[in-house]
C-alpha cells in the first residue's frame, strides 16, 4: 500500500525547518517571512513585513548585482545567487539564495517566493583557507628573497675565506 502525498501543512512545516522563506509583491514589499527568517536576521515577522529587503542591505554588492536580480525575476525566470545580508544588531551573514517567481496567466510575476540557506559559516572558512593560501604563497616568496640574499653572501664570505687564508696571522689587512 502506498503512502499518502504529503500535505501542503507537511511541504510548508519540512521548508520551515530547513529554510529562510520570505514572499513578496510585486514590489518587492515583504508579504510573508517564516521563523527561520526571524531569526536569522534579527527582526520580528512584524518589523519584516511591509518592509522591502533593502533592510537587510549589506552595502556588499553593487546596485548592479540587484538589478541584474530584479531583471531576471521580473522576465519570470529563477534567480540564484549568495547574498550577504546585515542582521538587525549589525552583524553580517551569507545566504545562498534562490528566488521564484510566480506568473499569472499573462506570464506576469504577481509574487515572489525567496527561499535561502545560511551559508555564513561556510563563507568564513573559505575566507579563512584564502588567507592561509595568501600566507602561504607569502612566506614562500620570503623564502626565495632570502635565498636569494643568502646565495651571493655566500660566495663573499667564501672569497673572504680563501684571502684571510691567505694572509699572515699578523697583518693588519687580516
């Protein structure tokens, strides 16, 4: 015997603890933002709703990554991408972000469904290998220049060797 389909109360429950879920008109003005939205960001479902999501604006990226967002959301296709968002007490966080749109019957978007992951976590140790990788190529190039500077003082104190032997324990040259 098969089981039942889920309900659409079991997709909303499951997509409510796995995921930031926001909806939005047309406008991009908040209609709907779940717990995990809450909590994330720092605001209330109040604070949220009626609000646009420049809120959460970072000032990370430019007013041309938005609007290329906006551009493909509003033409009724998807748009993915991470985003890093301000929280209300000011810290930064990631998301990895994908944003749905739904047409009417003309193919017009009437709202937009934002569902995000928290990626923070992620992004930081990424910055953190980049730096070790930067530290790394660093101390390598400091390496070099100081074999570099080594290998000719070698030869000088090589040179100096052969002429100190050269000359009588008693010489002022010595």
């Amino acid at each position: 015997m098969s089981e039942p389909a889920p309900t659409l109360a079991d997709l909303q429950y499951a997509l409510d603890q796995s995921a930031i879920v926001a909806t939005t008109d047309v406008a991009g003005t908040i209609a709907f933002a779940n717990e995990k939205f809450c909590e994330i960001s720092g605001y209330s479902r109040g604070e949220l709703v009626g609000q646009n999501h420049r809120i959460l604006n970072s000032g990370h990226h430019s007013v041309e990554f938005f609007r290329e967002m906006y551009r493909t959301i509003a033409a009724g296709s998807v748009w993915r991408g991470e985003i890093r968002n301000r929280a209300k007490g000011g810290s930064f966080y990631w998301v990895d972000t994908t944003i749905v749109p739904f047409l009417d019957a003309a193919g017009k978007p009437y709202r937009y469904m934002a569902i995000r992951y928290d990626i923070t976590e992620r992004k930081t140790v990424e910055a953190l290998l980049r730096e070790q990788s930067s530290l790394t190529r660093l101390g390598q190039m400091a390496a070099v220049v100081a074999h570099e500077v080594r290998n000719p003082l070698a030869g000088i104190r090589g040179a100096l060797q052969i002429v100190e032997g050269r000359l009588a324990a008693g010489e002022p040259a010595r």
